[in-house]
C-alpha cells in the first residue's frame, strides 16, 4: 500500500518543479496535477518521466486541469460539446498512460446541472470506455458542491455504471460538503481505487494528516478489509502547510500508522 503526495500541495509550481520537491526530498508515489494544455504533450510527458525514473517515483493518478470546466465541455445540454471535448480526453488519458498512471480523476458536474442523472451516467460511461481503450480507468472523485458530493448519488452511478463505477475519495471533499468521509469509505471500499488524505478539526476542513481528528487508523483498517490495493496520496492547498518537509513527516507517520 503506497502512500505519498500529490504535486498540486506545491502550487503553483509546474509539475515538474513540483515532482523534483518531491523526489529530492524522498517521496516515492505521487498524483499528477496537471495546469496547464501545455503540460499534456508528450514532450512535457517526457520530462516528467526523467524525473520519476531520476528519483524512482511511481504516479498513481493524473488530474486534469480541465475539471473546472467538466460541467459546460461534458455535462451540459450540448451533446456535440460532449462529443467534441471526449476527443480532447483522449489526449489526457494517453498522458496518464505515458506517465505510467493508471487512474484519471474526474470532477464531474457542479450543482445544480442541467441533465439528467440518467444522462450523466451514459456519459460518463462513454469516458471510461474511452479510457479503457487507454488503459486507464476513469473514476469519479466525490467534490463539494457537485452532484458527487453526496452519498445517495454515488451509489446511483454505482448501480447504473456497475462494474465500470470507480471512485476516488477525499477527505476534505467530503467535510465541505458537509457529509462523514468513513461514510464514503465504508460504503463504497469495494470501488474505491484511489485516495486523496488531508485532516481536519472543528475550525479548519483542510489540514496535513494527523494534526486534526481525522482517524487515519479507522480509514486504512476499512480500507484494508475490502482488500484495497489502490494507493493515497496527502493532497492539500498550499496555505495549509508551511514547508515541505511538514508533508514527508506526515506521510512518514502515516507509514507507521497504516503497517
């Protein structure tokens, strides 16, 4: 079981200058944080590999800088923009692939929305059919103020997407919108195929591991029942810690905590 940290903790340095912070100072797993169209070439796609074989760094996941707009380019009324934006995903699930990734996380749609669920789910069956074709499984990551924020609407995909219904859970996500993250992992352990860790207290949502009163312990014994085998990455907003040596310590405890 893998646990590091994702490179957009180090925003807004690129993913590059992100990656070496992190090889340098031993991190081995990490989520890629894409920023920017320019950084979903193969040419970038090559200089973020140096770096992981140079500090021997395995990426897990990719997160598209395109989630802010998943709402208008893939889940609006205009079908053909969906069409049209499912190309450009291709390219974003090849980058994955290059980078030796096997999960790309999707945002989805913001509330209210304007399809049906029936609609969303046809849809978003097409990506991880496209996906696939790559390599790459597509999962649906639960973030506030969006239709996967809630419970109820996950296990709805779950149902109609069946075995092609991935999640990725985050913590903090989850706390924001109001709902128990052990809620999520309880419920969906057996689809989870990715983490994103943070903690948290009755004054702050977003906090680096083990200095809130999130229950690590309880997450990875949950976790490691279902028979888990995905990996977790600490995944915070720069202002939520000072320097980077605060987010090895905290995967470091979270090691112990997890054996």
């Amino acid at each position: 079981m893998a646990i590091g940290v994702s490179s957009s903790c180090l925003y807004p340095l690129s993913p590059c200058e992100s990656l070496e912070i992190l090889g340098k100072l031993g991190i081995h797993t990490s989520e890629v944080f894409i920023n920017s169209p320019s950084e979903m070439t193969s040419e970038y796609a090559k200089k973020l590999n140096a770096l992981r074989k140079e500090y021997g760094i395995g990426i897990l996941a990719l997160h598209p800088f395109t989630s802010f707009a998943e709402t208008v380019m893939l889940f609006s009324e205009y079908k053909q923009r969906f069409t049209d934006t499912l190309e450009y995903y291709k390219t974003i699930f090849e980058t994955t692939a290059m980078l030796g990734a096997k999960i790309t996380v999707i945002h989805g749609s913001r509330l209210p929305g304007k399809i049906s669920d029936e609609e969303y789910f046809e849809r978003f069956s097409k990506m991880v059919e496209e996906g696939r074709n790559f390599g790459i499984t597509v999962a649906q990551e639960n973030v506030h103020n969006h239709f996967s924020q809630n419970p109820e609407f996950m296990k709805k995909m779950r149902e109609q997407l069946g075995s092609d219904f991935s999640m990725v859970m985050d913590i903090k996500q989850a706390r924001r919108a109001g709902f128990d993250p052990m809620e999520f992992a309880s419920e969906f352990a057996k689809e989870i195929v990715h983490v994103h860790l943070s903690d948290h207290d009755g004054m702050h949502d977003c906090m680096p591991p083990l200095t809130g009163n999130f229950d690590f312990g309880k997450l990875f014994e949950t976790m490691k029942n279902a028979d888990y085998s995905g990996g977790y990455v600490i995944e915070l907003y720069r202002h939520n810690f000072g320097s980077p040596d605060e987010l090895l310590a905290a995967k470091l405890q979270l090691d112990a905590i997890s054996k």
